[in-house]
DNA sequence: ATAAAAATACGTCATTTATCCTATTTACCT
DNA sequence: AGGTAAATAGGATAAATGACGTATTTTTAT
C-alpha cells in the first residue's frame, strides 16, 4: 500500500457522488488516498483492518483458504465499492482481499473515527444496501454453481471479461475463479472452439459466435 | 400467515434484548404477531414485500429458481433473526422464504414505518452486522460447495441436523438442502453405513462413529 | 539478440463425483 | 385397506478431477 499525495485526485474522488453517498465531510480528515499494486494483499485474512477503503478504480479478489490448502475465490469487486466493512462490523473476517490490477482507494482509518461513521445514518443504509449487493451476488453464483455445468457459467466469464471479441485471460486464473481443475476448463475451452463459438491464436481467444454464449448465459438467469 | 391475538406473546418477544436491538419501541404500534404453517410462503420471488418479519422461533428456507426449473437452496433461517431486510432495502428479491416448521414472527408493517426504522442508527447497524453474518455463511457454503465432495458437507449436515445420534431427516430435503441428485444423495449415505460411520435401521439412521463425521467436518473449517 | 529457464498450454487416459431415468418396493396416512 | 408419498435399486451417461508427458509461449539472463 503506497499513499498517494495527490490532492487533487483526492479530491477528485471525494467530491463524487458515489463517495459522498458514504461519507460525509466530517471524515475527510482520517481519510487519504492509496494504491495497491497488483497481487498486493488488502486485507489479510483473520486479521483487523486499520483501515475500511472506498475502492475506486481497479479490481480485487475475496478469497478463502480452505483447510485442504485449496484456495476459493468467493468474489471480485471492481470500484467504486467498498472493501474492509466486513472487518469494521465484526472485528475479524475469514477473507483475504487481494488486488488483481493496480487499485486506487480511499483509506478511511477507521481506528479513529469508528464512532463517527458508525453513527452515521446516511453511512450505515448505504452499507446496508452495498452488503445486500454483495450477499445477492456470492447467493447467485452459488445457484449457478449447484445448477449449472462450466460450461455456463464459463460463457459468463468470458462475456464479462472480454474486450470487444478478444478474450486473453490466464487459465490458472479462470480456473481458480470459476473454482474448477485447471484440465476441465481447458476441456471446455477447446469445446467452445471446435463448436466454432471462440477461435483461438496462440494464447488469445476471439469470440466469433457471440450469440452462442449469450444463449447460455440467459439461462443463468433466476426465474421471476 | 395469521395473526396471533395474544397480547403476551406479542410483550413477550417484543420486550426480549433480542428484538430490542433492532427495534425501538416507537415502531410497536407498527408491529404484530404472526405464525407461518410449515410449507408457508413467507416472501414471494420478485415481489416486494409489505412487511419486515423478526423471526422468532422456527426455520425458514431461502431458495432461488432457475431457468433450468431447478430450484435452489441457498441458506436456512433459523429465528432468532430477520426476514424480508433484502426486500426492505431493495423493493424486490430474486429468493423465495418459505416456513420449513411452525414459525412465530413479528410482523413490522414497512409501507407505515419504512422512514422511522430506516433512520434508526441502532436498526441500521444492526441490519448492517446481520447482514454480514449471512453474507459469510453463503460465502463458506459456496467455498466449501467448490472445494469439497458431498461426503464431507454431508457429515456437517448430518452433525447438524441430528438429536443425540438419531438422524432422521427425509433424503429428499437433504438432497435440496445439499444442492445435489437424490440419487448421488443415497449413494453416499450408503457408503456411510456401509462403512460403520452410520448405522440404518428402517428410515432413521444412527451415528455409530462419531469421530469419524467429526474428522470429515474439521476438513471444513477455512484456515486462519 | 539469443539461448536457457520458467510458466503456461494441451493431449490422453484412468478415476471420481454426480446426474438422469425408470422401475419397484416400502412406509405412512386416514 | 387402499392411496400417496417416500425410499430403494440399477444402468447409462455426464461432469469434473488427477496424473503424466510433451509442446509451446513467455520471461529472464547472458
């Protein structure tokens, strides 16, 4: 974590709207801005955070490490949102949060002005609604983890993540996402390609049969 | 639902620590008591509800339905705690709650109060730490769902839902609870037996080693 | 710029985990 | 006692993993 003294950027980012539906000026003073490198460790697992963060711009990984060594990525956050509020409700958290690309945050020292914020009705519904984002997302991604096979929810990943119709993501990192064996999603992507759905060139996929992966990806939708 | 015409009851709940750090006694006069019969739709998928329930005594079911037709179980409400705070701070909710046992609630009509409790700092935070709770809990489901096979998740179940050493819970709960095939279901419950960890006689199995679930559940745990 | 080293990709095969389907039996309820 | 729901059973199939070896790409060092 590396302070960055750019008040301008500063300030940039706490006048929007996104950060002042959180915050109110009366914690701009134990507020400053940081940057996390990518891999960086924003929050280690089990311990207090010193800090709750406004992310924004950039994206990081919640995980958990399981007692059999293996690590589940439970979700990514992408800015603005926030990072930490788990800590500062309960103290401790069983999650690493970790930067996947450079991230530009506020750092709120929560140490300081724990009683402030927590007093702070506009604060306190905004991470009401921010919390029940994120239990709606990690409740749909186990739905579409015990009803659907890789295949969908790969089609998902790759929309999500392409630029235009180049898809180029490491395949540890997809397969640790979409918390599957590094040999079935490379099973499944060479089935999207001998379908005709993505076309590969060396180590970059093209998406040329984009409505094939839209179909699969509407069928991860929930009834309603 | 219906409503409970007992007046002690109703100062009974209400009066608890548990209810009171939620609500504030200026919400009472926004407040009843109701039950739910097992197999009773207590939220309905995709509407908004009229009402926040304080979950008294009994367990509630959240399920989500896919596409596919598949319906999915994602958590278990046991009281106390709070029902319909999605719905409360969203206007809609893509999960179903249904009543799994008899279930005593304390119905707050949110279409009178909704501005009283959402500026209740103590409400808010509240919400805010239950919030938390459940995000884990569906968080620890999706890691161990990724990392771990049926056997494993079925021992916690089991733990779970057993009194002393009897476990009598119908296969076809266990198997949606579980998120896998009735078949796989019994597969693996007959390995248990077959193994000594469970003894069967007629529809209610026993424990007959317990360490041997205890070992399996330990793998579970995340590290910290 | 080039060669060596490291990381990533990829095919094959055996195995495990889980699903689907259908038929039959057993328990439960009133 | 008869109807319904639940439990059992088996075969075929699919989804996902794991191990092993090889090829390709990327990175690093010279």
């Amino acid at each position: 974590m590396k302070t960055i003294k750019n008040d301008r950027l500063f300030r940039q980012i706490t006048c929007s709207q996104q950060y002042r539906q959180f915050f109110s000026d009366k914690t701009d003073r134990f507020a400053h801005a940081v940057r996390f490198s990518p891999g960086e460790n924003v929050i280690f697992l089990g311990e207090k955070s010193e800090y709750l963060y406004y992310l924004y711009s950039g994206r990081c990984q919640v995980s958990a490490i399981m007692e059999n060594g293996r690590t589940v990525i439970i979700n990514t956050l992408s800015g603005p949102c926030l990072i930490g509020e788990i800590e500062l409700i309960k103290n401790d958290s069983p999650f690493n949060v970790d930067a996947l690309t450079e991230c530009t945050c506020i750092a709120i020292d929560t140490g300081k002005c724990r009683d402030i914020i927590l007093n702070d009705v506009s604060f306190l519904y905004h991470l009401c609604s921010s919390l029940v984002d994120k239990e709606r997302k990690t409740a749909l991604v186990l739905a579409h983890h015990i009803s659907f096979p890789l295949e969908y929810r790969l089609a998902k990943f790759i929309l999500d993540n392409s630029n235009g119709d180049v898809f180029r993501i490491k395949k540890t990192v997809i397969s640790e996402s979409l918390g599957v064996s590094y040999r079935h999603l490379e099973k499944i992507m060479k089935k999207l390609v001998d379908e005709g759905t993505l076309r590969k060139e060396k180590l970059t996929y093209y998406i040329t049969r984009r409505d094939v992966l839209d179909k699969l990806v509407n069928s991860l939708n929930v009834f309603s």
